[in-house]
C-alpha cells in the first residue's frame, strides 16, 4: 500500500538505480577491493543516498552477493552469445568469459585481496549442487550421441579440474609464460576435447542433438542463475541483469 502523499516508485526507475548502485559498487571493490570499499563509498559513486541503497539490500554482504550473481548472469549471457555447440566448446567460452570478469575470476581463485570473506560465498557457477541434475541430463545426452566417453566417470568433477587449473595457473609457473586469455581458453578446451571425447565423427543428426543438448543445458544454467539473482535484488524489482 502507498503511503499518502508519496508517490509509487515506477519499478523501471527503480531497477536502473539498483544497476547504478551495482555498476558503483563493482568498479569500486575492482579498484579497492572489497574489504575497503564501504556503503558510503558505493553511494557517493553512484550519485545517491546511503539510505538509498538499504532500500534495495539490508545489508553489506546482501549488495555484493547480488553484485557476483549479477556478474555470473552477465557471463552466461555472454557464453550463450558464442552459441557453443559441444561439451569442450562450451567449457571454452567458460573460460574465455570468466578471465574477461575479474571479479568472478578472483572468485573462482579465492582472491582474498580483491573479494575478502566473499571468497567463501558458494557462487561457483558448476559446483552448485541443484545444476548437478541438469548436467548429469547433459552428460547421458552427449554419451548417447557419441560425443563423450563414459569413462571418467565423474565428468563434472573432470572437466571443472581441467577449468579451474587452467584460470588458476600462477604466474611464471616453473619458468612457464602465462598464455594469454584466448589462449587460455583455448587450452582449456582443447584438454576438455582430448580428455572426454570418444575421438569418433558425428553424424549430422546426432552432432545437431549435442548442440541443442548443449544449449539446453546453459538455458538451464542461466535459469537458476537468474533466479539468484532476482532473490537478491529485493527492493529493485529486477529480475534479470539489463
């Protein structure tokens, strides 16, 4: 119910000034990191009140736990745009998209300098255990067709070893240049291919059903993605980034 004499917030307004808040907020924790950038810090760079920005989350944590789910949707967003059509494709644009976040590739490693205690926050994109469903539905699609061995075995636990090693390579390892990101990436997926592939030709029919597997899959990513972070806009009324 509206009180007398304010006026109803118009939910567009309020969904743009929440993005405002969480585009200050991120380059702010980019530049200071987390555990030096305040609330007054964040409002004063996105032009409004301190008040403000308790409108749309109670607390400190609550803002910067949407501002990471936001940036995994932002990531997903921009791994569907790639449109990958195969298990290491897909693991690819993973991480060509996170080295391009630095807040989630700071997650990711545990970057306790730039993200504070938000590096115990479980946001991990793969490791959440209500994907686990989905990709095990992924998987047994891919098996079938063809595309992917049965062995390992634990395909989740495989193919996010060989991401996380390949982002999480330290600098100068053993004398070793560090790639660049493409090439990272490219990396990653090419060790994804070689490591779960059955190595055999597809048909036509069955390398179509591995694409729209792998679509279905990422669809269902961005969904629970998205669900997140419409949990933790509160006040802002958006249910999705931009």
């Amino acid at each position: 119910m509206v009180k007398p004499g304010r006026p109803p917030q118009d939910p567009a307004r309020q969904r743009e000034r929440a993005h405002r808040i969480l585009d200050a907020a991120t380059e702010l924790v980019l530049r200071w990191g987390y555990d030096k950038t305040t609330i007054d810090d964040v409002a004063k760079h996105a032009g409004v009140a301190k008040g403000t920005i308790y409108l749309h989350w109670k607390t400190r944590d609550e803002l910067f736990t949407a501002l990471l789910r936001r940036e995994r949707v932002l990531m997903l967003d921009g791994v569907r745009r790639g449109g990958p059509a195969t298990l290491s494709a897909l693991y690819g644009a993973f991480a060509r998209e996170l080295l391009r976040r630095p807040l989630l590739h700071a997650l990711l490693g545990d970057d306790s300098e730039m993200l504070g205690k938000l590096t115990r926050q479980k946001l991990r994109g793969t490791s959440a255990p209500e994907l686990l469903p989905a990709f095990d539905s992924y998987l047994a699609e891919l098996i079938k067709r063809g595309a992917v061995r049965e062995e390992p075995g634990d395909h989740a636990m495989v193919a996010g070893a060989i991401l996380y090693g390949f982002l999480c390579m330290p600098e100068g390892m053993q004398g070793i240049t560090r790639p660049s990101d493409d090439q990272v990436a490219d990396l990653a997926a090419d060790t994804i291919e070689r490591t779960m592939s059955t190595g055999r030709p597809l048909s036509g029919d069955d390398a179509d059903a591995v694409a729209r597997a792998t679509l279905g899959y990422l669809d269902a990513v961005t969904e629970i993605a998205q669900a997140k972070l419409a949990a933790s806009m509160n006040g802002s009324t958006a249910g999705s980034a931009r």
